[in-house]
C-alpha cells in the first residue's frame, strides 16, 4: 500500500453500501436500526462534517462516525479494514473527527466498546482514551 493513495475524506451518503459491507463484516461493530440508509442520512446531516472514511485508491477501508448533541461528542463504528490495520489509519480517522468536535466547541467525546472486544479496549487505551467504571448504560426502546 503506497500513503500517497490513501486518503481520508469526509464521509458522504453515497460511501454508505461500501460502509455498510465493512461494518458487516467486522467483527466488534454492533448494527442496528440506527444504521439504515435512510438513517445514516439523517444522522450525517444533522452531523455535518464530523465522520470521515478512509480510502485507499477506490477502495473503502475505513470510517469513523462522530455526532454531538450539543453538549457531548459521541463516535460511533470506527473501523478499518483487516489487510490495512496496525498502519496508523485508525487514530488518523479519530483524530479528524475530533479536530472537528473541538472546533464545534466540544470538548468531551464518549463512546461505547462492546464489553468483550479485547482489541477494541487496547486501541482506544492506546490512542488516549479511558474506560470508565464509575458510569453504566442504560437504554430504552422507543
Ligand atoms: C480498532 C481499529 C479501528 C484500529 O484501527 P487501526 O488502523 O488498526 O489502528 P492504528 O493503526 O491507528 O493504531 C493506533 C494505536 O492503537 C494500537 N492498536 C490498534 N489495534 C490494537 C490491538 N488490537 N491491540 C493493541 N493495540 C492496538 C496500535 O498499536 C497503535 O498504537 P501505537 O501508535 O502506540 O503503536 C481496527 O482494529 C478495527 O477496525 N477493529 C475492529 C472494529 C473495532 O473493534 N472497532 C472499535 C469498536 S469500538
């Protein structure tokens, strides 16, 4: 893989069928509902310029998801491709999105890691990030 093709882009509807197919196919992205086209959209536009994809020529190979709500970031399916993992392209796409939390006047960003993916844990402890033990999630459907 040669850097001067690889780029990171911010993330558009139209990357969404090559980005549904990464998420399905890895392992420690949990899909639901949230993530249908239609969905996605919605979540982009209100988001605008917060996730971004990584490409490497045509190919995608990443993508970080990445919202507020006006008081808090959230990130979501941060995911990069098995064949270009370990290449730095990860903490890249996180810290695009970041910049832009920050420059949005953000200035805490959560997010959740499916309890046992091990993997998970060590990148995001590796790129800066802290496990809390002192929250705990609680959902409700709607
Ligand atoms: C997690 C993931 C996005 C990391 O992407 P990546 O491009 O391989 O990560 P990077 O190369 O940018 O790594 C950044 C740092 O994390 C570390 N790291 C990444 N994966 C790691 C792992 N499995 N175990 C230990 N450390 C890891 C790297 O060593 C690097 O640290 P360093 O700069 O100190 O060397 C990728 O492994 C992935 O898609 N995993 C499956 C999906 C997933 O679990 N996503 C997180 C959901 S919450």
């Amino acid at each position: 893989m040669s850097n001067a093709n690889v780029t990171i882009l911010e993330m558009q509807p139209s990357d969404y069928h090559d980005m549904y197919e990464l998420w399905r196919s890895t392992p420690g992205i949990g899909l639901s509902n949230a993530d249908t086209k239609e969905n996605l959209e919605k979540f982009l536009d209100r988001n605008k310029g917060l996730s971004f994809v990584c490409k490497h020529e045509d190919r995608l190979i990443g993508t970080v998801l990445c919202g507020h709500d006006g008081r808090r970031g959230y990130i979501y399916h941060a995911a990069v491709a098995e064949a270009y993992r370990g290449k730095g392209i990860g903490r890249s796409l996180i810290e695009k999105s970041l910049e832009k939390l920050k420059a949005e006047g953000i200035n805490k960003c959560h997010l959740f890691v499916i309890a046992d993916n091990t993997s998970g844990h060590h990148f995001w402890t590796s790129v800066g990030w802290y496990k809390r033990d002192d929250i705990l999630v609680y959902s409700k459907d709607l």
